[in-house]
C-alpha cells in the first residue's frame, strides 16, 4: 500500500464510520417511529394473544397428568407419577383399535370428500354475475354455521327419523317398509359427512372467495380475447390462482384428522352404530369426563395431538416440493 493510499484511507475511515454511526440512529428512530405509528393495531392484537397464551398454550402444562395418576386430592403435581402405565393401559382397551379406526376413516371422508365443496362453491359464487343472487345464495349457505349441532341434529332425526322422519313418510308408502337411516352404518356415515359438508361449506368459502378477488380481472379478459370458455378461464386462471389458498387450507385440515368434531358425532351417534361412530373425542368423554378418569383420557389427547402434528408436518414436506409449504 503506497502513502498516498494510507492517507485516503485514514481519510475516509473516519466518513464510513460517522456514515455507519448516522445510518444506525436513523434506522432506530425510524423503528421507533414505527412502533408508535403500530401501536393501536398491536393494542388490537393483544386479546388475541391472551387468548392464545390462556386457553391455548397454557393448558399444555397440564399433559403432564398423562404420565401421573391423577387425583383431585393431590392435584397435578402431587399426583403419583406413573411414567407410560397410561400409555400401555390405553392400548390394551378392548375396542381402542375400532375407535381409533374410526376416528381416521370418518376423518378421512370429512377431508377428501368435504375439502372440496367450499373450493366450488367459492368458484360458482365468483361466477355468478346476478349481484342479488349472489347476495341471496351466500346468505343461505352461511347460515348453517350459526346453528349448533344441537339444532342441526334434531333437523336430521325429523328428516332421517325411521318412525316420523319426513322421507320415511314418502318412502314407506313406495317401498313397503321405512329405512333405518339414522341404524345402519352406511347411512349413518353418509349423513355424518354429509350434514358436516352442509354445515360448514359455506362458511370455508369465505377463505376463497377472498382469494379469488386478488385475481386481476385482465387475465379473464386477455384469455376471452383468445377464445377462451368459461371452464377453460376456471381451469388455467381460477384454480392456479387460489392453489397456495388451497395447499394452506388442506395442510391445516390434515392436522385435524384426530379431531373429529364431539358434538356432531355425540349427537348424531346411537348404540346401534357405535361400531362405526364411536371416535377419540366421545371415548374421551365418557371415559375422562364421565367415568373420571382423567389420566388415561389425558394420554389419549396427548396421543392424538401427537398424531395431528405428524400428519402436519408430513403434509407440510410434501406441499413444498411444489414449493407451497406453510413453512
């Protein structure tokens, strides 16, 4: 290094650490602006967060019960630990490998065969050119989410009911006899995933229907102008527009498998389909709640978060390689 380069370089040493010194201040009040500019809309997001921290992440502190044997008298920590007696317990029950059965093939059929429906219904409702119409459709496919299964079933026994339900009123004339619906076990699924589809299709859809407004109306008009139908702009615009929408939705239902919903299952089930209806959520309520046995039924949950989380994690793997991962 010659002299004259020593000299440039003390020079302009001094200038790039007071430029480095004036960027940092600026950069920090800049985010302190920020901050305070945020601060309403971080205000806004507090109870959310509470809520989060109280029913969602505190409650996980209680698992530890799982590997206990829990008592109200000693509580969650005095409790006897017990390490994986539970655990073996629980799978040991007689009719633990039906009920886990069940839990995954009505599971499997609220995802394969429900996922779908809030997807078209989305598209129909954006097709639909008839503002009133729309208006009309959507609330008439919402509502059903407003109900609780309580009402919901008590609307399938008075339509399905073998004895006074409507379609057996028109059917036994025809064919001689009434049909149990609500007694066999195919029906019974039938209805099981058909009253969830109709419940919660049109609430899913909202989802969507979000989606499809970000869609720039000039790609249905370029594609119009080189022939395109109606199914063809649905086909190469509509669907590749909302995939990412799509994957995201149908990762976070995987992770739902294990959770078939109590109260649709608890109200719809009878003793005659219990081979077919009896699932994780109602085993662990009338084992756990009702028959007090907090401990195993503790176990079963930490069984079936376990399960959920790989099944997450699993469908996350495969959405990336078409690099629509969550993360």
């Amino acid at each position: 290094m010659t002299t004259t380069e020593r000299r440039v370089k003390a020079i302009s040493s001094p200038i790039q650490s007071k430029a480095t010194v004036a960027s940092r201040i600026h950069s920090r009040n800049w985010n302190k602006k920020r901050l305070r500019q945020n601060v309403p809309i971080m205000l806004m997001f507090l109870p959310v967060v509470l809520y989060f921290l109280i029913f969602r992440y505190a409650p996980m502190g209680g698992l530890i019960i799982a590997f206990k044997s829990y008592n109200f008298h000693d509580g969650i920590w005095g409790s006897p630990w017990v390490g994986l007696d539970n655990f073996r317990l629980l799978f040991t029950q007689p009719k633990m490998i039906e009920i886990i059965r069940n839990t995954f093939i009505l599971s499997f059929l609220q995802v394969v065969v429900g996922f779908p429906f809030p997807v078209m219904l989305a598209i129909l409702l954006n097709e639909a050119r008839k503002m009133w119409f729309k208006r009309i459709v959507q609330t008439i496919v919402y509502l059903p989410h407003f109900l609780h299964w309580v009402i919901i079933g008590g609307l399938i026994i008075l339509i399905f009911s073998q004895e006074k339900g409507i379609i057996n009123h028109w059917l036994a004339p025809l064919l001689g006899s009434s049909f149990p619906f609500l007694y066999n076990p195919s029906s019974w699924i039938t209805i099981f995933v058909g009253s969830g589809i109709w419940k919660s299709a049109g609430w899913n859809a909202i989802i969507y229907l979000a989606a499809l407004a970000s869609i720039d109306p000039a790609l249905y008009e370029s594609a119009g102008l080189d022939g395109a139908g109606k199914m063809r702009k649905i086909w190469h615009i509509t669907i590749p527009s909302i995939r990412p929408t799509i994957i995201i939705m149908f990762i976070l239902s995987v992770g739902h498998v294990m959770e078939v919903g109590f109260d649709q299952v608890y109200v719809l089930q009878n003793s005659v389909v219990s081979n077919v209806s009896e699932v994780i959520s109602t085993w662990n309520f009338k084992v756990g709640i009702n028959g007090g046995r907090f401990s195993l039924a503790a176990a079963m949950g930490f069984f079936e978060s376990f399960v959920g989380l790989f099944l997450v994690i699993a469908a996350n793997r495969i959405a990336r390689r078409f690099d629509q991962g969550l993360w």
